[in-house]
C-alpha cells in the first residue's frame, strides 16, 4: 500500500472519531449544569438578554439591567447624572463595535465604554420595540406609542435619531419588528424591463 494513502485513511479515522462530541449513551442528567435561581440572584421575568463583545450577558428586566459574567449576576448602575429614567427594557442589541443599545419603554439607549447616552425625543419619548444593526453597521430601531410625530421606523445618525413617518411614506403610529436581508445589486443587462405599479419598479 501507498504510504499517503495510509496517512490519508489514518487521518480520516482520527478525525471522524472526534465527530462523536456528545456520548449518545449518556444521559443528560450526566453532564455537568448550573441553573440559576431567583435566590441565586437570577432577577424574575428577564425580558431582553444579549452578549456584547467583551463576553458579558446583560440581562433587561422591569427594574432595570443586569450585567452576568459566567458566575454573578449584578445590577447594573448608571454613571452618576445618567440614569434609564425608571423605564423598563424592551430590548437589548449587543453592536459590532461593543456598544449595547438599550431600547425602553421610553426611548432608545446606547451603553459604550461605560458612558450613557439618551437618544430620546421628548420627555416622554416612544417606547423601543425592536433594534438591529444593518450590514454598513447602521443601527435601525421600531418605536410605539410615537407622540413626537417623527415617525415609527429611525434610524441612528451620529448623536439623534433620524424617523421616517408620513412625509416619508410611513404612516405608521405603532412599528412592531425589523429584519435585515442580504441583498445584491445587479447592473442592468440581460433582465427584461419589470412593469411599474403605483410608481414602484419591481
């Protein structure tokens, strides 16, 4: 036999056996877990969770947010003069960059180093449904209960939120979820001319 050809078969059986992680005879009582519990600190009715990029978990809860490191679990506080102004977490986004963005029940947050920053409208701004960060790294939110008239679709520009609502086509009040495609953009060529219907080309 062709020396290769046995380092080939050897190396296909060494690396097929490791194909078998989990013991299918072992039960999953077996396996090592932690649970956590309220009286372990655990806070009740989590309501958002994400992991940012320095291997935290944050935890939104009604009270606020918790930061859990693989062992602890410990409420968060505000740098001093900042504050989620009492509101209750809707969602949490962990960013590419390492920021987290805290949506509330009254506007839209965004935790970076360790500093906070509001981006809200008005002193009782919409609440935040839904925060996703799009493929160029734009952090796009839904919002409820709009009562500054900007509309229920934004969009993060710099330090403010840019809406899009009636005068833009969206007449919504009230924006429920968000989700992000993969798109491509294809020259003109040998595809057929689309018909127009209502002023939008197919």
């Amino acid at each position: 036999m062709n020396l290769s050809l046995l380092v080939g078969l050897f190396l296909l059986f060494v690396l097929a056996s490791t194909a078998w992680a989990v013991d299918p005879h072992t039960l999953i009582s077996q396996y090592g877990h932690t649970a956590w519990r309220i009286q372990d600190g655990f806070l009740f009715n989590p309501g958002a969770i994400a992991q940012t990029m320095d291997g935290y978990i944050w935890i939104g809860v009604l009270g606020g947010l918790v930061r859990f490191d693989g062992v602890k679990f410990t409420p968060w506080a505000a740098p001093n003069g900042q504050s989620l102004a009492g509101s209750g977490i809707s969602y949490l986004l962990a960013g590419r960059d390492g920021s987290l963005w805290i949506g509330t029940y009254r506007g839209l947050r965004r935790l970076k180093d360790g500093k906070l920053f509001n981006y809200t409208t008005t002193p009782k701004s919409p609440g935040i449904n839904n925060i996703i960060e799009d493929h160029a790294g734009t952090i796009w939110v839904t919002r409820y209960r709009v009562n500054d008239g900007k509309g229920s679709l934004c969009q993060v520009e710099a330090d403010k939120l840019r809406c899009y609502g009636e005068k833009d086509g969206n007449p919504g009040k009230y924006a429920i979820g968000l989700g992000s495609i993969a798109y491509e953009v294809v020259p003109r060529g040998p595809f057929p001319d689309l018909p127009e219907e209502n002023g939008i080309r197919s």
